[in-house]
C-alpha cells in the first residue's frame, strides 16, 4: 500500500468524510515495492517517504503534540500534517505496540491507539450473525469491557448494514465524531471497535452517517445494557459484579411443571406501588426490602412487573421500550435489578417481566431509520406502523431484527435469572389487519391476513425460552388456534394464554345488579365450553382499571355493603375457577381509585376495616390455593373440573367440583351471586359425611354479615359424632346425607350467605 495521504484524503479525516479510518490510522506497513524494493510512488506522494516502510497516524484534535512511545522505550515525534489534529510518523520499519503520549498547552497524557488493536470479533460471531441464530448476540454487540492482546478497555459493536460511517461518541472524545471511526465488517453490517482505557460508567452514543452522507441524530445502541435516566438518553458502559444467591431455588425450579403448581400473581408497576417519604418511586433495592415482605405475607407466589426494559416516555409505562436489553435506570443499576430478582428467589417469589417485542416508539435516537433506512421496521407504513399506538412495527421476516428480539428474551431469562415472560399485544403481532381498514394492510403470500413471519418468530422465541428454563404467557385477545399448545403439535408454544374472554365476561356480569344476573347467566357458564382449550391464567390486570374503567370494586354494582361482598365474591369464584391467578395491585386491598402510574396505592385505606377485611380475605385465598392440590393441580386439565349445577338461573347459584391431579383430594365451590340469604340449599356431593369449609366470603373478619353454617347435632350417630370429635370439633363442619341431588349420591343442606362463595372439602 501506499503510505502518502493525499490532500482529499487529509480533508476527508478531518471533515469526519472518510469512512475507513483503519486503513487510515494506527501503524501500515509497505506492501507494494518498486522492482529496487522501494515503495512505489504515485503522482500525488510527497518524494521524501518513499525510502520509509511504515507509518503511524493518529487523530487527535485536542492535541498540539504527539509523540509515539515505544515498547523499546523510544520517543518519536509525530508530524502535525493538519491544524485539527492529524499526525503522522514515517519509519524505517514497523516498531510494534506503541503509545501515544499527548500534549496541549496546559496537560500531558497517554493513551493506547484504537487503530492499533485488531477486531474482538470472529468468524463465528460473523456467521452466526448471518445466519440469525446467534443465542448470545448480547455479548457480541453492545459494549463490553474486557482485557484485548493484554489492554483493557470497552468493545463496541453494532449493527448498521446501510451506514456509511458509525462512530462511538462520548466524554472520552469530547462527542467528536471523527476520532473513533468504527471498523465495518462488510457483509455483515456490524461495525466494532476497541477503546482501550475507559470503562465502567462512560456514557456513549453511536454517531451515523448514512448512505446519502446525512449525519443522523445520535442514537442509542440497542444492545446496551445500562442507560442514563430520562430525559438523558445516553447508554452507560456497564459491568456486572453481582453475585447469584439462588442455586437452590433455581435447582428446584428446573423440576417443575408450571401448569401443575400453583400460581398467584401480583401484578406490580415499580414506579407506582409505594412512594417514599419525599413522594419518589422506590428503587430496585428498596422494593427488595418491602415489596418481597408484602407479596410473601399475603401468599402470592410470583410477581409480574410491568416492563422494567427502559424507556423514554413514563406515560407508555414502559410498554414503549427503547432499550430492550436494559432494566430502567429510573430504579438504580443492572445489578440492583439482580438484587432484586435475586431476594425474590431466595423468598421462594418467581418474577416474570412484561416484554414488549410488537412494537417501539418513534423517538429520533430509537431503532426507528437506524441507520438512515428502515432497518428494523417495515418501510411500508401498511406493515410498520401501528394504528392505535403511531409505534414502529418490527420486520419479522429479517433475520437479523428477529435474531435482534431472539437473544433479548434469552438475555433476560440468562442473565437476571427471570422466571418468565409474559408478551404484550400478541394479537397485533399475529395479524397483519390488526386494527386496520380495508386497503390499511398487505396480506401474506398466500393472500390471508395472518403475519406468518411474527407467528415463526413467536414459536422460535417460545422454544429457546422454555430451553433455559423459562415460562411465557400471551396476552392475546383473540380466538386464535393452539397459542399455548407444544410448537411440535402446530402450537405458539406458550406456557399460558391469558383468558380474556372470562375476564371480560364476569366483569360484565358483576357489573350487573344482582336482580337481573339472571338474565346473564351465560356469562358464567360460557366460558368453561373452551377453558381447557389452552393453558389458561385468570387476569385482573392493570389494564382494567385505568382509562376511566373504574377500580376494581367500582365495578361492582350497589352500596358500599354490595360493592365489598360481590368484590369478595367475585375474587374467591377467580381462585376456585380453573386456571392460573393474576390480580393488579391496588385490587387486593379495594382501592376506589383508578391507577394512576404517577401516584401510589392507597395504603391508608388498610386502616378501614373492610380494606383490611378484602386483604385478609386475598391472603387466605392465596394460603388456601397454594396448600389445596384440587385448586391449582388440574387449572390446566379438563378432568379436575365437573359442573355440580350450572343450571339455577333464578337463583344466580352456580356450584362444581374441583379435583387433584390423581382425584385423591376435592373441593366443592358454591357461589351465590344475590344478595338473598338461601336457606336449605341443596348442592349434590359425590359422598355422604362430613365436610370441612375452607372459606366463607361473608365471614367477619373479611367484612361480611358472619353468616355460615351450623351443623345440626341432630343429624350425627355415634360414628359421625366421633368423627367430629377426631376433625377438632364442630366448627365449620357440614354433614352430607345419603340424599340424591344433581345426579350424585349425597346432598349438603346448606345456608348460602348473601353474595358470598363456600369452598368445602371431604373431611
């Protein structure tokens, strides 16, 4: 090569224009000699280096001087070829790993050369990357601090196939775009280079140059893994130092079959569950210490945080993301983050995060025209552009923007040890008229309206989750076929599906005044014809109660008397329904506001006896699905469930049977949904004898009237009498006769509170 700049090439360097600075900069050795062995001179070579067989030039416009240190302790003294900054060295011969020590009129420093250091990134790394199925692409791109040929320093590598120049930009070069030109990987589109010196803590952007030589607003790097707090929106270099604490819950873990253990989620949004003292969000190591306590004493089993990935805008309540790989900085850093994941596992508490792959926002230093073309969204706004949300659609049929979502979900799972994902607005991401007009969509190849290239994508993010050891829940909203059925059977491969249609169902019918739910009965017996269908979670999740939904008991219909029991009701007839259990919190203790992200629970409220009742009444159901087999077992088997009576419409009483994966254990439920006293109502049991209540929803300490049943002495032989002896008395006891009812041997005689739910079991 030829070791001469020529004048556009000098102009080039310093205008930031040119775009291969490695060929540039750092030390180049002769590689084309004359027929005498001499360089070869072109027209525009100055005369004198021709006798030289290397160079080393370096950009570096806060200096006046620099000089090249040697490893044989040599100092040479660079040539200033231009005012802003470029020097040059001609040598005799190649001097090996130097230095550079730097100086302007008040300061001396020394710093290692980036264009003298090679590539971190391998052949692998390349074809993995090609082929869309690099599983640990986070620890490709990004920035990482490491030790390369003995330096340390950060690498930095993204993806930005259509760019013409991309630079690291930050403190550590004054955001001059011109001084850290990366190296690009032709073929690949990746760009990467390594800073040495810096580390822990630098701020950094990517400056973008496109195709047309526009500079682009500075963007964020997708792959970061810290970012500055809003309205900053500069990544952080970041290197984890934490120390896992949860071998044993992660062990035990790995041996479970979800759908058959019970699942009790608190749904929480971080920044609003509790404020401190001066009114501000709790951090990760705060909600540690006083969120776990809370969920752990009121029985949950998992909490479900809405998305912790970062995000610009808190109104979206993270369902925007910017950072996909990055646990908001609102709360503290990437390992207080673990910290918490970390205390969750040691008390026995799962963690699932909301995760955010159908959609990203529009702001200018997002994904959105990364690299000045439609990169990881459509350019069609028929296929880019969301309706509802004017959010920026991801291409799913690019393998890298699909491997991109891929490795994120891996990362999370990995990485902070998650439980679990659950996938927000699965159905926009299925169809491809999701919210559109006729003529608003393009249809897939075979002319439907499914997004076949989501749904591939959807089965793979499913299987590698579910390889580490993690769950998935949908939140889809639609009939569509098998979401939460094995990929190998046709399936989604999700572990649950949420069950909208329940949900909406029984919230419009306790929306009802009880003197016309018999008008709506269907609305309590419809949804068992499809509840083995899919592996079904119950959701009473945030989404119910903002927008001018009304809180949880604001839904209910009556006085504050009504409101409370059907409240009581309808949450004790969720925990004995089939399927797993998800309540938004506020919920749990009656708050009669609606959510408001930018405030807190209203804890006061517990210091009112019926708030404090609905809590205890949460609590015990949680202890009793959690300890009960028959209640969480067979949530997902058809065979745990038969229908006592589905059939009293006048009387709005619906009662079943719940049963053990084996049958060796049942409970029966009744629910009344009037606020009428039934007396002498009878409920046909598979066997005569005694039986044991485990709940009454009216029962004082829950807020109720304490009406419940009392066993008529009556009615007890010698045996029976023993028995109740031997059960610890007579309290809560129910003796079933030998009368037939609903088509089972035995019938109970029973006293149903007004709107209240019993749960009974065999004693």
């Amino acid at each position: 090569m030829s070791l001469t700049l020529d004048t556009e090439q000098i102009y080039a360097i310093v205008e930031g224009r040119h775009y291969e600075l490695f060929s540039i900069l750092g030390q180049h050795v002769a590689t084309e000699p004359t027929q005498d062995g001499e360089p070869a001179d072109d027209e525009d070579e100055q005369a004198s280096p021709a006798q030289y067989g290397a160079v080393i030039r370096t950009f570096q416009p806060k200096a006046d001087v620099a000089t090249v240190l040697t490893q044989a302790g040599k100092r040479l003294t660079m040539e200033k070829i231009h005012s802003d900054g470029l020097f040059q060295l001609f040598l005799d011969e190649p001097v090996g790993p130097y230095q550079l020590e730097l100086s302007d009129a008040s300061s001396t420093w020394e710093v290692i050369d980036s264009y003298s250091m090679g590539s971190v990134i391998g052949e692998v790394d390349i074809h993995l990357f090609n082929e869309g199925t690099h599983q640990e692409l986070y620890n490709t791109l990004g920035s990482h601090i490491m030790e390369f040929d003995g330096v340390q320093g950060v690498h930095f590598a993204v993806w930005a196939p259509n760019a013409r120049r991309v630079s690291v930009v930050g403190d550590f070069n004054h955001w001059d775009g011109r001084c850290h030109v990366m190296r690009s990987h032709h073929g690949s589109g990746m760009w990467d280079i390594f800073i040495p010196q810096i580390g822990n803590g630098v701020l950094y952007k990517y400056e973008i140059v496109s195709s047309e030589g526009q500079v682009l607003p500075l963007k964020h790097d997708p792959y970061a893994h810290y970012f500055e707090q809003p309205p900053g929106n500069a990544a952080i270099v970041f290197d984890s130092k934490f120390i896992w604490s949860d071998d044993d819950y992660m062990q035990a873990k790995s041996e479970l079959d979800m759908r058959m253990q019970p699942m009790s989620i608190y749904e929480v949004h971080a920044g609003s569950w509790r404020r401190n003292l001066h009114g501000d969000s709790l951090s990760y190591v705060e909600l540690a210490k006083t969120l776990i306590p809370y969920v752990q004493e009121n029985g949950f089993t998992h909490i479900e945080l809405m998305p912790v990935t970062e995000h610009p805008f808190d109104g979206s309540w993270g369902y925007q993301p910017i950072g996909l790989f990055a646990p908001t900085s609102r709360f503290g850093s990437p390992d207080d983050f673990r910290h918490f994941v970390d205390a969750c596992h040691q008390a026995n508490i799962g963690v699932i995060m909301d995760w955010v792959p159908a959609h990203f926002p529009t702001d200018e230093h997002g994904l959105g025209m990364f690299d000045g073309t439609h990169l990881y969204e459509h350019a069609d706004p028929r296929q880019g552009m969301h309706q509802d949300w004017q959010t920026l659609i991801y291409n799913f049929g690019r393998r890298e923007v699909v491997n991109y979502l891929l490795t994120n979900a891996v990362y999370w799972i990995k990485e902070f040890h998650l439980d679990g994902l659950r996938v927000d607005a699965v159905a926009s991401m299925l169809y491809l008229d999701y919210s559109r007009e006729a003529g608003q969509w393009i249809p897939n190849r075979y002319g439907g309206r499914e997004n076949l290239e989501a749904i591939e994508f959807l089965k793979r993010m499913n299987t590698l989750v579910h390889a580490e050891g993690g769950i998935t829940m949908a939140e889809e909203s639609t009939s569509f076929p098998q979401v939460s059925h094995p990929t190998y059977n046709g399936g989604l491969g999700f572990t649950f599906k949420w069950n909208m249609g329940w949900m909406h169902d029984m919230l419009e019918y306790m929306s009802k005044d009880p003197a016309y739910r018999k008008y709506h009965h269907n609305s309590l017996t419809f949804g068992m014809i499809y509840a083995f269908s899919e592996n079904f979670a119950l959701p009473f999740s945030h989404d119910e109660v903002v927008y001018g939904k009304g809180s949880m008991i604001n839904k209910m219909p009556g006085d504050d008397w009504q409101k409370f029991a059907n409240l009581r009701t309808l949450y004790a007839m969720m925990y004995g329904y089939p399927g797993k259990k998800l309540n938004f919190m506020g919920g749990e203790i009656a708050q009669f506001s609606e959510w408001d992200h930018d405030g807190s629970i209203e804890w006061d409220l517990l210091e009112h006896p019926r708030h404090q009742g609905m809590l205890t009444l949460v609590k015990d159901l949680n202890e009793l699905y959690s300890t009960h087999s028959a209640l969480f077992e067979t949530d997902c088997d058809g065979r745990g469930f038969e229908w006592i009576d589905c059939d009293d419409v006048e009387q709005s009483v619906i009662s079943f049977y719940r049963y053990s994966a084996e049958h060796t254990r049942s409970c029966v439920v009744i629910c009344n949904f009037t606020p009428i006293v039934r007396h002498d109502y009878r409920v046909g049991v598979n066997e005569p004898g005694l039986y044991r209540e485990l709940l009454n929803t009216d029962a004082e300490t829950y807020g109720g009237t304490g009406q419940s049943n009392v066993l008529d002495d009556g009615l007890l032989d010698a045996d029976a009498k023993n028995a109740v002896t031997l059960a610890g008395g007579r309290d809560g006891m129910l003796l079933a006769e030998a009368v037939g009812k609903h088509d089972r041997p035995a019938s109970l005689s029973l006293m149903l509170p007004p709107l209240s739910v019993l749960i009974l079991e065999r004693a």
